[in-house]
C-alpha cells in the first residue's frame, strides 16, 4: 500500500473497494486470477494515481482531477431493450448496419447482443464468465509488463468485457459493434476490459462505443487489448459521447503481426474529463500502421490523447494525425512518442497534430517526440494551432454566405479532413453527421 500520507480521497476509495470487493470479482476463487489481481494492486498501490510529476501525465493530473472514488456500478436489474440502446447512440450511430455485443455498467449483455452473423467466423464471450477458468491464450493477454497505473487499477477492479476471436481467413463484412453503455441510476464505477484475437489472413472492421443514457455521473476505466495476425486487414474505430459528468480513462494496447494492415480511428465529444491512451506495438516486419483521432471539446471539457508507437522490427510504417476543435474553456492534449528500436531499419514514422481554437479560453498543448536507435530510417513530425482563418471568412462572407454558417462551413472542412481517414462509408457519415450537430448547438 502507498503511504498513509500521500493518499486521496480517491485512492483511498479504490482501496476500500478493492479490500471488501475482491471476493465478488470474477475469478474470485482462481488462484491464477487472484494472483494477477494481487500483483496489479500492488503495482497500483505503490504509486497511487498519476499526476503532473510523471511526464506522460503533466497535462492530466489525475491525482487532483480525481476527487472521488464511485462505487462500482451493479448489474442492471430493470430491463433495457433496442430502443434504449438506440436512445443512447443517437440516430446517426444507431442506423449503422452491424454485429452488435452490448456491454451495460460493465457486464456483458448476450440478451441485447446480435451475434447470429459470426457464429462460424468468429467466437464471442462474456470476460467475467471466460475468468473463471481461463485459458493460456488469455492468461497470455491478460498479463501485462507496461507499467502503468490506470491499467493496473483496470486489472485489479475489472468486472467484465468481451471476448472476441475471430478465426484465419475470416471476412466479415458488417463492422462488429461493441457498445459499452452507462445506465446505472446512481454514480458510479465501470472497470471493463476488451480481449481481441484476429486471426492470420482475417479482414474487419471494429467499432467500439462509449455512451451514456441518462446524465448520472460516471468513472469509466476501460481497456481493449487487440492482437492481429499476419496478413490481417483491421479498420479499428472508437466513438466516445458520454454524459459531461463522466470521467473517460481507456487503454487501447494492439499488437500486430507481419504484413498487415491497421487503420485505426477515434472520434471524442463526451466527458468532462477524457484520457485515451493509445499503444501500437510492430510484433512483424512489412506492416502499416495509420492512427487518426478528431476531438471536438467546449465548456471545460479535458481531453487528453497519448499514443506510444513502437517500431520493434524493420520496415514498418506508422502514421498519426490529430485533429482538435476547442471552444470556450476546453483544454487539448496530443502526446505522441514514435519509438524506433536498434535494428528496425527501414522504418517510417510521421505524426502531424493541428488544433482549432475557437475562443481566447481554449487551450491546445501539443508534445510530440521521435526517440530513435537506427540510422536508415525516415520519420518526422508537426504541429500546427491557430483560429479561424479570417481571409477564408472574408472570402465566402463576399460570396453572400452569412458569417455563422461560413464559420460552420469552415471548421467542417477541417474536422471533415481527418474523417476521410475513415475507410467504413456508414461511420464516417454518421461521424459527419454528429459532428455538423455539435457545431449547430453552438448557436442554440
């Protein structure tokens, strides 16, 4: 346990939860899982919650943010049905054709999950039941060397997730949808994590949703632990709306084979304080790696992406580019480290991160770093901030256009750039759609 002194409310909270609620965790009673649990605390406790004396986390104390602790939030007993989760989505997101898994207040919902469609390519489970006797495959994914705290804590309080593995070969044309939901009536904690294993060969699109239905407070910490096989085509996207009294922490950790594919997309209007930590690691050489994000915050919204890209083995190639739209008293991270190691010649590592301020409140913070052990490689990166441009404005408010909607115009094409890294033409219409909407209620 941290010492006595340097605790919080928050960290006490989550030790509280952990000491009296282990024994109801999935698992409980496997020693394997106890000890993995064990071990996560532990390495959690040593150090507490994060905050701005560790760098990756200087602009995102979660030590001050953090003030309290939820409870963990029970399983659901009223009934929820489509529509609910239709409510919860919105219309745009709600009328993409897919397979859709539901995930309410962190526990896997088969009842409300269409999985009919992949029954002969793929193997869908609850986490929490898979935990209770797991196999080498997932003992494999669920043990983790990266020292992080949040993803400690995840470990140590996780109630439930899917598990989703997709066999060699496997086309699946309609985008798997994994819809996590806050329901709960009361504030509350949701600690989930996703395990993803795609097959050698394989080819899909993955969408994962964070949404809320109703404004109750939330804290989410949830992870998804993706690893794609050689010659595997993945498009990877993520939607975040959540309530704006939620606290947002996930973990995206991938994997990925030789000669392979990975686009991957994620697109944040919700919570009043959000962190993504996005981790691409190159397990094979000959391998594409393309990462985008679009954040569009106001109020005060907090929204904090910080991506590690790891260059292991030779002749791969990664890309990054992040786009931000901030308004009032929002605040915008991108922290993105390209790591190449010694003997990964031939890599190719770009990131680009521009932000769009909309008012003398907002505020962008941009760290880009490059971290490089080989000599034959190319890799750069930039980064751009600034308003609206007003020779623009000035050019379409001459054309007649009025000036709220040469603005709107504006800030569209430039949110609409990073969308197009979308390849699935159903998100990136409904991604369009959310994103013309949240410009529009502005003026309301």
């Amino acid at each position: 346990m941290i010492p006595e002194i340097l605790k919080t409310r928050a960290e006490q909270g989550f030790a509280d939860q952990f000491i009296a609620g282990k024994a109801g965790l999935p698992g409980a009673g496997n020693a394997w899982v106890e000890g993995l649990r064990d071990a996560a605390w532990k390495t959690y406790a040593a150090t507490g919650l994060p905050h701005r004396r560790i760098e990756e986390w200087k602009y995102t104390d979660l030590r001050t943010l953090l003030r309290d602790a939820y409870p963990p939030a029970p399983a659901l007993a009223e009934a929820l049905n489509g529509d609910d989760i239709a409510q919860a989505l919105g219309k745009d997101m709600a009328g993409i054709d897919c397979h859709l898994l539901v995930v309410v207040d962190g526990h896997f919902r088969a009842g409300l999950s269409d999985v009919s469609g992949l029954a002969d390519r793929a193997k869908v489970h609850s986490l929490g039941d898979a935990l209770g006797d797991p196999e080498d495959w997932l003992k494999s994914a669920l043990e983790q060397t990266r020292s992080d705290t949040v993803l400690a804590l995840n470990t140590a309080l996780m109630t439930g997730g899917v598990v989703l593995r997709i066999e060699e070969d496997a086309s699946i044309g309609k985008p798997v949808h994994i819809v996590h939901l806050f329901a709960a009536k009361d504030a509350a904690s949701i600690t989930t994590r996703n395990i993803i294993v795609i097959g050698a060969g394989a080819e899909v699109t993955l969408l994962e949703s964070y949404v809320s239905l109703g404004s109750t407070p939330a804290q989410r910490n949830s992870v998804t632990d993706l690893r794609a096989g050689d010659g595997s085509r993945v498009q990877h996207v993520k939607f975040q709306n959540e309530n704006l009294s939620s606290v947002h922490l996930t973990n995206w950790m991938t994997r990925l084979g030789a000669d392979m594919t990975y686009n991957a997309f994620q697109f944040s209007i919700g919570a009043s304080l959000a962190r993504n930590q996005i981790s691409v690691a190159f397990a094979g050489e000959g391998t594409s790696s393309h990462l985008s994000s679009a954040v569009m915050a106001r109020g005060k919204q907090h929204n904090d992406t910080t991506v590690v890209i790891d260059h292991a083995v030779p002749g791969c190639e990664s890309r990054e580019f992040s786009k931000l739209v901030l308004d009032d008293a929002a605040r915008g991270i991108i922290q993105c480290k390209v790591k190449v190691h010694r003997g990964a010649q031939k890599s190719d590592g770009y990131q680009m991160a521009r932000g769009l301020l909309l008012s003398e409140g907002a505020e962008f913070y941009s760290k880009p770093e490059l971290e490089i052990f080989a000599d034959d490689v190319v890799c750069g990166h930039g980064s751009t901030s600034g308003q609206v441009d007003e020779n623009l404005m000035f050019y379409l408010r001459s054309r007649g256009i009025p000036e709220a909607q040469a603005r709107a115009l504006l800030i569209t094409a430039f949110v609409g750039e990073v969308l197009e890294k979308i390849a699935n033409e159903d998100i990136r219409a409904a991604f369009m759609n959310m994103a013309e909407t949240w410009l529009a209620s502005e003026d309301e």
